[in-house]
C-alpha cells in the first residue's frame, strides 16, 4: 500500500469507478481461502471469532468498555488493508440510510455485467473444530417496508413526533458533545440498521458475513469522523486509550485520528481537494 490518502465515497452505481473497484476487491478476496480474504474477516466478528464488542461487552474480554467505534473503525481498516492489496484503488464505500431509501442497488442486485454480484450475499462455511456443529447457508436479507424512526423529541426538527435518521445523526453530531452519550446513541441507531435489514444481518453471529455490514459500519464510522472534527479528534474516555483492540493489534488510541490510518470521506470526487491533503471537512 502507498501512504497516499485514499477517499471513502457513498454507495453509488455499479458502474461508478470507486464502486467497480470495490466489487473487484471483494469479489477476488472471497476466492482467498487464508487469512487475507473475506471469508476470514468476516469470521472475526461473529463466528467462529466472536471478537466483537458491542454495548461494552465483548465475548473474548473481560472488560466492560465503549470500544464498540473504535473496535469497528480497527475492523474496517484491516479489511481496506487487505483489499486494496489486491486492488490499490479500492476502499469501502459508506451507505447513507439518512438518504438511500432500502438497500442498495449494488447489494440488491443478483448479477452485475452477467456474473454474480460478490456484494448480494457470501456462502458460510464452517466446519468443527472452528464451529461446535457444522454450519453451510447463505446469507439473506428482509428489510423492512420503512426505514427506522425514532421517538426522540430533541432530535425531532419539524415536531411530529418522529425523528428521522437523518435528524437524529445532525442531532447527534452538533449536540452531543460527550463521547459516553454519543456512543450509546449512535449504537442505538446502529442496531435499529441491522434489525432493519433483518435475516443474517439481524444475527450478530452471521452480521459480516453480508458484505452491506461494512458499508453499514462505514457510514456509522463516518458519522463518528464528522463527530470528532466538531468536538475533538482526542475526545474520548483517557482510561480506555490503551485498551487493545483485539485482534488487530492496535490500541483505542492509535485509531482515534482516522487520517492517521490513511483515510478520508468524502461527499464526491468533486469534494476532494486538489492538494490531496484531506484535512478539511467534506462530508
């Protein structure tokens, strides 16, 4: 990998470069049997892993942590690392649920150019030892009809008693301002995507397996990248900073400077400044 900064864009058409470029990336790490394909990456969330922390609890610690956003922003960049080995320009794209209504039309859509879409479900294969009872399905979705609303009157703009995904995110990132309550709203919303989604994604043990699991946790990574440059790139618990994030080797305090970890977001290509610097706001 360069150390050139690489931008992470919305979930766009197939037929969008960055997105050809991730579907490549994927499609040929699903063919990678070792530890630097999909199949692995996805095992380390649920099964067989089980690494991955959620409500300040993790099956593999016996800590009680919000490490929920930095654990998933490791997780991210480990699987970026691996695909942009095989396809320099690839980087995970963000799915906007505030905007996109339903999934998708890169994830929905079976075959893209006649093969099959890598990105419209995985085939889970485990076998013991890595599962106690053999384990062979696809993965499937069942969204809802509606996307998630919330009764939270702070966050509800036009006061008719429903706030949007949208309100809540603007209300989060410009309001809330401790990284405690931040955290345990923007899991809230987290877990409303993926009951939303339902089928495996609703199931944290098959969750990553759907490969919209990381477009889910790329838009919520971002909202906590927008968070930060409003309220402090260094805002977060001291005490947790030197917590591991298991199994990547890196502390809660090594991924808190997003940049640092070579990455960026960006609106469009059109946000991206021509210095290539990606140090102001633009997405």
């Amino acid at each position: 990998m360069s150390g050139q900064m690489k931008y992470r864009l919305p979930v766009s058409s197939p037929q969008f470069p960055h997105m050809q470029h991730y579907i490549e990336a994927i499609r040929t790490s699903k063919e990678i049997q070792d530890n630097r394909g999909f199949y692995h990456f996805a095992g380390l969330h649920g099964a067989p892993g089980r690494w991955c922390w959620h409500h300040q609890f993790s099956r593999r610690s016996n800590l009680t942590a919000r490490v929920f956003l930095p654990w998933h922003r490791a997780y991210l960049h480990r699987l970026e690392q691996s695909l942009q080995d095989i396809q320099p320009d690839a980087s995970i794209p963000w799915w906007d649920w505030t905007q996109v209504q339903g999934i998708p039309a890169a994830f929905s859509t079976p075959k893209i150019d006649g093969q099959d879409n890598p990105l419209f479900d995985s085939e889970i294969i485990l076998n013991p030892p890595q599962v106690p009872q053999p384990i062979h399905l696809r993965t499937s979705r069942n969204p809802d009809t509606q996307m998630p609303v919330f009764s939270f009157p702070a966050a509800d703009v036009n006061q008719d008693g429903r706030a949007t995904l949208g309100e809540l995110v603007d209300y989060l990132i410009d309001s809330v301002s401790a990284y405690e309550q931040f955290n345990d709203l923007l899991e809230s919303v987290h877990d409303s995507i993926h009951g939303y989604v339902g089928e495996s994604m609703a199931d944290v043990t098959f969750a990553a397996y759907d490969p919209l699991f990381f477009s889910h946790h790329c838009m919520i990574d971002r909202i906590w990248a927008l968070w930060q440059k409003k309220h402090g790139i260094e805002n977060f618990p001291a005490g947790l900073k030197d917590v591991v994030l298991e199994p990547f080797g890196l502390t809660a305090g090594e991924v808190l400077n997003f940049q640092s970890l070579g990455y960026e977001y960006a609106m469009s290509l059109d946000d991206i400044p021509i210095s290539g610097t990606g140090l102001e706001r633009v997405g």
